[in-house]
C-alpha cells in the first residue's frame, strides 16, 4: 500500500518526515522565526513504498492538504514541473536553477520515458519483421530458400537438398520489443499518481533490464548498428538514454523529482495567467481583475520582461521588471514575488514604479504597479503614498499587492 506524506515549501519539516525520506541539505533551510528547518524545494521524494508530496507555497490550506483531491493534484504538480524543465533546460540559467547541481533534480529519465512512449503511440511496440536466413540451423526449414540456394544430390533415388535452410526472426526485434515495453510498464507502474496511461501488454519475458543494466545496454549499443531508419535509431537512442541516466544509488534508493527555486516557475506561470486571462485593474477595490478565456488568442497584452537602461553613469545600471506591457496609454509594470508573505516595502517594485513613471512625465499615459503573490485570490495596498511623496507623478503613488490563487496559475500553465 502507497503510503503519502505531504508538506508544501516553507512548511516545517516534521520530525517523522526527515526519518523516512532521505532529505538533502539542499532541500531545507532554518527558518529563524520558526525556529525549525522548513522545506525548500517543491516536487517529490519517493523511497519505496512512501513518497513525500512538497507543494508550491499556499497550494492550499494546510489542514485540507490530505483532504483534496489527491491523485489529481499530484498528477498537476508533476505535469507543471515536467513542462518547465522540458521547456527551460536550455535557457542560459539552467545549470543554476534546473540543477544540473542540486536545484532541479530528478533520478528518473522522465524525458526518455515520454520519447519513448510517444514512439509507441505512433507506431506500437517495435517490430521491423527482419527473417534472417540461416543454414544448418535448428529452426525450421524454409524449403523454398534450400531449394534455391542449396546443391541437390541424389542417394538412393532420392533427392537430397544440402545444406538446409531455415528461417527465424532476428532476435533484436524481440529484445528491443520487450525492453521498450519494460520501460513504458515499469514507469506507469511505478508512478501511477504522475502518468496516466494505459500499460502495454506483455509477452513472456524473463529479463529484468533494470537489474541487467550493463548486458542491456550492451545489446541495445550493438543493435543500434543494425538499424538504419531514423525514426527507429532515436528509439533507440533514447532507451539507452533511459538506461544510462536511470539511478537510485546516489540518493540512497530514493527517487527525487524536484526543483529548489520554484520562483522561476511561479515567474512563469504568472506571465503565462497575464498574457492569457488578465482584463484590468480595479482601481476602486486596489486589485487586478483576471477572467478565465477558453480562446485565449483574443487577449491583446502581452507582458513580457523588458529591459530600460536608465543610467548615463560608467555604471550603466539597468533596471528589468518581470512583466512589463505597454498598450495604447497605460503601462503596466508588474512583478513576481514567490513570498510566504509580504511584510516590509519592496523597495525594488516601488523604485520601478517611481522612475518608470517619472519617464512619462509630461505624457497621458497611466502606470499601474503590481506585486503578484500566491496565496488565496484578493487584493489590496501593498503602498500608497501620501501627496507630498508623490508630486512628481500623482499618476502612480500606489502598488497594488495582488494574491493569485496557486493551483488555477498551475492548470493554466500546463494548458496549450
């Protein structure tokens, strides 16, 4: 029986939890107002029959956790973190925040398995039906090849074909046939809460290829130069990826699936939920107002990091909110914050706020500032200052704080 342990980061990491899940340091930090060591990464640990759910911050309240819906939500959170390190291993930043060190791990080939399985989608378990044609084999004979290649002697009046011939299919088909399957069955059984496929039938096959790793391998390089077709050789390539990558030493048997800064990904979700269903700022209620669009192609923001150089100095400082758009005469300039809470000034959004306003000074343009926060949905003043602090502009003396709710940010993200 699967037995289920969550935490959501930030959370305190419970005495029985750091017993039976082998946490490394980098998966906690002390928290001084606590006084415990809390979570610091979001995804999975599995160690045997035990995984450790850790959900983003303010997923949810902490004591309905266990009582949501939770194959579901599980499923969810492995399909975000998939979608971002398959979308963003390539982006300059991705040995620091995907953890080709330590800040995205993962001990299982996820990538190979979805390649490979995609590969069976299209065309089924491999088959390429090579016969190869062999003599004085113990297979059965193909009189049609004896006859044709063979010398007939006669003895005793009778006709006497030499060698004999027989037919057999070439042993590759079978073993690469029943070690994609092994593949494709061993995932799904192994993590049934994260892919939700159908499992292939199985043949009678003895050959446990995990435990044999190094003789699959072996077979698998020396078949990978027997097949010619493109399609057939990535096949390949990707279960000896699988095979290769695959490893449960390193962390004591246990699988982790996680990633250590998942501010990159709430930035990314939250860009995503702007482009796709933002409408306006409610300036009387000091909140943004989002709509969900089935055809998301209708909304014309579009927000994006922008860089504004905005020093003559030798020091030729810049500054870069996180999602900045400009339409017709308003500026919006709006920033992530992956925060528990918020409690001091964010000195940071309020000096975009002031210099990005100052530089349209003179013009009509409107400028609204936002920080944007997971936690339940509303919003309300992260500052607004008085007149005497604000003549230079009075069209931007306030920073709206907004809360968006995490799990509606996460079934948006992994939505085409």
């Amino acid at each position: 029986m699967l037995q289920i342990s969550f935490g959501q980061d930030g959370d305190i990491i419970k005495k029985e939890i750091a017993k039976q899940f082998p946490l490394l340091p980098s998966d906690m930090k002390y928290s001084k107002s606590k006084k415990e060591n809390i979570f610091d990464f979001v995804g999975f640990i599995i160690n045997k029959e035990k995984i450790l759910v850790v959900f983003p911050k303010h997923f949810c309240d902490t004591e309905d956790i266990n009582n949501e819906n939770i194959k579901e939500n599980i499923s969810l959170l492995f399909k975000v973190i998939n979608k971002y390190v398959s979308e963003n291993k390539n982006h300059p930043l991705a040995e620091k925040y995907l953890g080709y060190e330590e800040n995205y791990e993962s001990d299982y080939p996820f990538e190979e398995f979805f390649k490979i399985y995609e590969y069976y989608r299209k065309y089924g378990v491999y088959k390429d039906e090579e016969i190869l044609i062999q003599k004085n084999c113990s297979e059965k004979i193909s009189w049609k090849d004896t006859i044709q290649k063979s010398n007939a002697i006669v003895s005793n009046n009778n006709l006497i074909f030499l060698p004999l011939y027989s037919k057999r299919k070439n042993p590759k088909d079978a073993f690469i046939g029943q070690c994609m399957t092994f593949v494709i069955n061993y995932t799904l059984k192994s993590f049934p809460f994260f892919v939700n496929f159908p499992l292939i039938k199985e043949n009678n096959c003895k050959i446990d290829f995990l435990t044999n790793r190094e003789y699959t391998l072996r077979q698998l390089y020396q078949y990978k130069g027997m097949i010619f077709k493109d399609y057939q050789k990535q096949l390949i390539e990707n279960l000896i990826n699988f095979f290769e990558k695959y490893n449960k030493i390193s962390t004591g048997g246990a699988i982790h699936i996680k990633i250590n800064y998942f501010d990159m990904v709430w930035e990314k979700m939250v860009n995503k939920y702007l482009n796709e269903c933002f409408v306006k700022v409610d300036e009387e209620n000091s909140k943004l107002i989002f709509e969900y669009n089935k055809n998301k192609t209708t909304n014309t923001k579009k927000f994006g990091s922008k860089t504004f150089n905005i020093d003559v100095s030798d020091n030729k400082y810049s500054i870069r909110p996180d999602h900045y758009c400009e339409e017709n005469n308003t500026m919006y300039v709006f920033d992530s914050k992956y925060y528990t809470n918020i409690s001091d000034l964010n000195y940071k959004q309020y000096t975009y706020t002031i210099l990005l306003g100052n530089s349209q000074m003179g013009s009509n343009k409107k400028l609204y500032s936002a920080l944007l926060l997971p936690g339940k949905d509303r919003g309300r003043f992260h500052v607004k200052l008085d007149i005497p602090y604000c003549q230079l502009n009075p069209g931007c003396n306030y920073i709206i704080e907004q809360y968006l709710e995490v799990k509606t940010l996460m079934k948006n993200y992994i939505e085409n």
